[in-house]
C-alpha cells in the first residue's frame, strides 16, 4: 500500500496558516481575448520579454489558468497535450519519453528543460527524468518552443526548450493546500504559499506523492513495479527589489514500471507480447514484482539547484548576472534484480555530479528600437564516469556493492553569444534577429551554431515566420563511459547535430478564432542512440550493447495549430501533425532490409482539448489524441505499433472562493493500448511495446488563503 508521509512539511504547514483568512481567486482566462492571448510577454525565444506573435520561433505558452482548468498535475500531463511530440510512457524510470518532431534516439536528452531558466537536465545523463516530482501547483506558466536553439543556449537545446516559470509572492499572496487521492492507493499533498512586501517578494511550495502504480497483469499478477514512494518537490524563491535566489530540489523513487522485459518463464507464467514469444528467462531482465522481500527495482533520482540572480541598469545597458549550483545523480539506495543465471542478481548503482557556473549578459536596445544582446557562459562540472562501480559480495545468488571508489572528468566549458534584433522600418513590420553561440569544452571540442529569422507581420492579423537554426548535443559522460552487465563504453562518440528549416504562418481569422501553418525541414546527424545491439563481445552468453552514432536522417512535417472562442465561457484548440522521415546514412543499427525511418514516431498525430464553463463555479475540459501507426527500430520484430485514439475529461468546482474540487479521469473510455519501446526493444530483455492502463482517476481538493 502505497504511503503518504506529510511529516516532512507539517512544520511549514502550521507556520504558513498562522493569520490566514480566505483567498482571492484568480480571474479566468477567457476573459482574455485571442488578441490579448498572442501579445503575451515571452522570454524562451530571445532571452527577453517578446509579445509571443512577434517571438521568432514556433511557440506554445500554457498559461495557470490552462494547467488548473485542463486538470493538469505535473509536467507529463502537459506533454500528452502538446502538438508534434511523439510518446512513450514507460511507467517507470523516466516515466514518459518524449520526442518533439521526431527528435528521438534517446530518452530526453534533446530537450532542454529550464526551471526558471535554470537548466534541469542530468549532469551526467544529459536527460530529463520526468515524473510526479514536477508538480505544477506552483507554476505561473509554461514556455515551450519547437526548432533548435543552441544559439541561445548551448548543448541539449535540440529540438527545443521547455521553461517552467514558477509564481511570484505577488501572484500568490497567500496560502494554498492541496490533497489529491485517486486510482492506485494515489495520495498526495502539496503546499504553496507566497507574499510580496514591499520590495522584497517571496514564494514556497513543496509536494509529496506516493502510488503502487498500474498493475500490467500480463507481465505478472503481483506487478508492483510502477510504484512511486514519496516523490517530492521543494522550491523556494525570494527576491528584493530587481534581484532574485532561488533553490529547487526534486527527489523521486520509483520502479523501473515496464523497461525491461520481466522474465515470466522464470515464475512459471505464460509468455505474453509479440507472437507470446516475451517473457523468456533471459540474462538482464528485470523483476517485476518483489523478491527478498523487496520492490524489484528501485530507480531515485534527484535534482538540486541553487541560483542568485543580479540585474543592474548601466546607463542605456541592462546587466543580468547569473550564478548557480547544481547537484544531480542517482541516489545510492537504487537498485535492481537483475536476472543472472537463472537466479535473481541485487545489482546496486549510483551515481552523482556536480555543477557551478555563471552567465553575464548584458542587453542594449537603440533608440531606433533595435535590440543587442551579448552575453559569456562558463560551466565547471565534476561529471562521474558513468555509475560507480561494484563489486561481488556474494556469488550466488549474486549480490553486489557500490564500492567507494567515485572516479570523474572535470568538464569545462565557455561560451560567447551575442543575438542582434532589428528592423529596417520604424512600423517594425519585418524584424530580423542574428544570433550565434560559440561553446568550446575542454572534453568534446568545440562547436558553433547559427540562427537567422525573419518575422513578417504583413498585417496587424497575419504574419509570416521564415527561421533557420542549428544545434547540437554532445556525447556526455553517460553515452561515453557509462556501463553495464551487457553495456559496453564508448569513448568515441561524436557530437550529434541538427539543421531546421522553418515556415509558420500566423492568423488571426477573427476575434474568435487563430490558426497557423507551419512546413519544416529537419537534418540530424551523427545521432546517438543508447544500448545498440552489438552481439556477444564478451562471450559471456548475452548480447552486448552501446552507445553509438547510427547516422543521420531527414525529416520533413507540416502542422496545422487552432484556438476557437464560441463565447466567454467556451474554447476549444486543435493541432494536427504529419512527418515523413528517411535514414540518410546506415551505420550499426540501420540496417539494409530492415525499417528506413526514425523509429517510434507517427506520421499523423492529432489532438483537441474543450473547454466549457458551466457555470460561475463549475467548468469541465475534454481532450483527446489520435496517434497513429508508429514506426519501429529495427531489432523490434514488431514492424510497427498500432494506431490509437484516448480521451481524458476534467471537472472543476468551486465551493466557494476558498475550496476547489478537481476531477481528472484518464482514458475515459478504458481504451486498450500500446507505445513502441524504447532501446534495442528485442523482445527479449527489452519489450516491444509498452501498455497503457485502463480508465484511472484523481480527485484534488485545494483549500486557499490569503493575507
């Protein structure tokens, strides 16, 4: 049964409702009309504050009042609603991989995540791993951005950004409470308390959640794999006049859910998945459900970071000097029962890096309007060398330990940008932006990344976007040296690149409705996929694997984007996606005969939301999604994974204006099915495909104060 432990935030509880009265809520969205909606301040796209129609790249901004209306909880909701983005929910490890516009090869590592700016992706892995620890009870809004933008910000910014923007002490003013139950033993508690006085502004907010988890019946009857043991968020912001400290940590322990096959022959339980061929006692998968009296597996990562932020007026110049900490890794309680043998091996790991480093920028904007942004990175981070290594304590079963023995590369890194914006008219009705990033680290080389946009405004309601960007993603310590019992290192990596080529029409069809077009031409090379079968290098009996650059691939799309007002109490969006894409080179993985395209994507995706209020107090919001038939890498014996189509409903009420209720049932019609798995997805270690759950819900009740 799952468990709730509240203890760790009673004491900021009892504190935060000392002299508390009932809370103000804010005003509704809706009443904001689609114009006012595109003039909202963005800052992901230039580093500044830009109307989000004039912002030059492809942009989606969700809003509070989005993620409270739509019934989103943490960030993985948020993903399952976006256009262009390819799933796959593992329910475990990451727990849900995502790929923008057919970014995929790895788990989230080309996607730049920041927290308020600040970057949040794995020092060591380079990765996201997503989950109930980002809860977005504290969010102000979220900026995302698709295309590459290395430009701006270096390594991981890929195939795009996602900024979480967290609320202000003036946005709060006050106290919110929020307990939320729901399907499998779900419990979770969140605070969130803000106040600005004076010139001195501060906000605090945590959460705690614990689930068992879906139970995948097929893989075992006593599944338990993808439970979550008290995940938690802690972040904290205080500011005094135009200078800003923050502190964020995120902790989730949590089962590896369904990333490896689960080794049925060996619990005397029929073979299930491809052909009923899944489920063999091979070496390296994973135990389901619990051994020793222990959860199979047990995956607790964490992030920490600490930043102070100083802002200076220099005469006609801004000043924004940046510092931060951060500490990643996986904690040394992790673990795994690792089939060795036909016997359960405890294989242990661990790893944890660390990071400081500082960003000076300053900005000029001319008297003609024109904006010049300069600015120097540098980054020193101590990077352990993959996980720690082991060693045997006993033989059989085989038990091993982390040995103390930490081994690291010191990664340096300095970086010079510079972004010019400017118009050659004083209506501004065509502006260009220039930028460019040079990064040179002491361990990958160097690399230069270019951008050029035009951003057309031939009207005050249509406007035309022409943008060019390149990208890369270096090989981290992870791809290079991390190993396993089958996985080899790889210190020859190469840094993957990216080429985007980008067409976005805008328009504004009415004070009700806006629509944009966009075509896309994306090149990767040199990309890096994890865990490439290579055959038994070792001849230990088992298939070896590593990290490597597979080559490179085109990839064309177009995409059709729509907001719709019928009323001040009703909207709807929808988004359609199509892509086709080709390996344009064939090394390792790619093979001759087998499956040309990037693996685990759709070439049609199409999702809607609604939203309708009811009523002054209740308002509901439906979404669904179409994905339709994916591709497969070519060691899947699947050569694809089925078309599906999902729908979720949310039911909002307002008790009064200080108590809410919140409904949110997923799979609302208890559909059946399936993603593409990640990795070599052999249908031996690995599975094909991953299963969703059934219908499943949460309902959230949120108590608020104010001052």
């Amino acid at each position: 049964m799952a468990k709730l432990v509240t203890g760790k935030f009673s004491f900021f509880v009892a504190t935060l409702l000392m002299n508390q009265t009932l809370a103000y809520q804010e005003n509704d969205p809706l009443n904001m009309s689609l114009s006012e909606l595109l003039n909202v301040q963005v800052t992901s796209a230039t580093k500044v504050a830009t109307a989000l129609k004039d912002a030059p790249a492809t942009m989606i901004v969700i809003s509070y009042s989005d993620i409270k209306n739509r019934g989103y909880k943490n960030l993985d909701d948020v993903m399952r609603d976006l256009p262009a983005v390819d799933l796959v929910d593992v329910h475990g490890t990451f727990p849900l991989v995502w790929a923008p516009r057919g970014a995929y090869g790895d788990e989230n590592k080309r996607t730049l995540v920041l927290i308020d700016g600040i970057v949040e992706n794995n020092i060591l892995e380079g990765n996201v791993l997503s989950g109930p620890q980002y809860s977005l009870h504290n969010v102000k809004r979220i900026e995302v951005l698709w295309g590459p933008a290395s430009a701006l910000y270096g390594a991981n910014a890929f195939s795009g950004v996602i900024n979480i923007i967290t609320k202000k002490g003036a946005d709060i003013n006050g106290t919110e409470l929020e307990y939320l139950t729901g399907s499998y033993d779900s419990q979770a508690f969140k605070f969130l308390s803000g106040a600005k006085f004076n010139d001195f502004e501060f906000s605090l907010s945590g959460s705690v959640l614990s689930t068992d988890g879906p139970v995948f019946k097929e893989r075992n009857p006593n599944y338990n794999s993808s439970y979550v043991d008290e995940a938690y968020s802690l972040v904290l912001r205080a500011s005094y006049n135009n200078n800003r400290f923050g502190f964020h940590r995120f902790d989730r322990p949590m089962g590896y859910g369904q990333f490896a096959n689960s080794a049925n022959e060996l619990f005397g339980l029929p073979l299930f998945g491809y052909n009923n061929s899944e489920g063999q006692a091979v070496d390296d998968s994973l135990a389901p459900t619990t051994i020793n009296g222990q959860k199979g597996t047990l995956w607790h990562s964490v992030t920490s970071s600490s930043f102070v932020e100083l802002n200076q007026q220099l005469s006609d110049y801004q000043l924004k000097q940046t510092f931060y900490y951060r500490e990643t890794g996986i904690e040394d309680d992790s673990y795994a029962y690792t089939l060795l043998d036909n016997e359960w091996a405890f294989i242990p790991f661990t790893h944890e890096s660390y990071l400081w480093g500082a960003d000076l920028q300053m900005d000029h904007i001319s008297d003609n309007g024109n904006h010049v942004i300069v600015g120097l990175d540098f980054e020193n981070a101590d990077v352990e060398k993959g996980y720690r290594e082991t060693f045997v304590q006993q033989v059989s079963p085989v038990i091993r330990q982390i040995g103390d023995n930490r081994i690291s590369d010191t990664y340096i890194n300095k970086s010079l940008y510079a972004q010019y914006q400017f118009s050659f008219s004083e209506e501004k009705s065509t502006l260009y932006t220039l930028g460019a990033r040079y990064d040179d680290n002491n361990i990958y080389g160097s690399s230069f990344n270019p951008r050029l946009s035009v951003v057309n405004k031939l009207s005050e309601k249509l406007t035309i976007k022409t943008l060019f960007s390149t990208a890369f993603r270096a090989p981290n310590s992870f791809d290079l040296f991390a190993k396993t019992t089958v996985r080899i290192a790889n210190p020859d990596l190469k840094p993957e690149t990216t080429k985007n080529f980008e067409i976005n029409l805008s328009h504004q069809l009415s004070p009700y409705s806006f629509v944009e077009y966009i075509a896309f031409y994306k090149q990767l090379d040199d990309t890096i996929v994890s865990n490439v079968p290579i055959g038994d290098i070792d001849n230990d009996g088992s298939i070896d694997t590593q990290n490597q650059n597979t080559g490179g691939a085109n990839i064309y799309g177009v995409e059709l984007r729509s907001q719709f007002r019928f009323s001040n109490n009703s909207s709807v969006f929808f988004n359609l996606s199509g892509q086709e894409s080709e390996i344009n080179s064939v090394e390792n993985t790619f093979q001759s005969g087998f499956n040309q395209e990037v693996p685990n994507i759709a070439k049609w995706k199409a999702n809607f939301g609604v939203s309708w209020y009811i009523n002054d107090r209740q308002n509901t919001y439906f979404a669904g999604r179409y994905v339709g038939s994916r591709s497969t890498t070519f060691s899947n014996p699947r050569n694809s994974i089925k078309s599906y189509f999902v729908a979720d409903l949310v039911w909002n009420f307002e008790y009064s204006k200080a108590a809410e209720l919140s409904l949110r049932i997923n799979n609302l019609f208890d559909a059946t099915y399936f993603d593409p798995a990640v990795r070599s997805a052999n249908g031996l270690n690995f599975p094909t495909q991953y299963e969703y759950p059934g219908t499943n819900l949460a309902l959230s009740i949120t108590l608020k104060f104010s001052r």
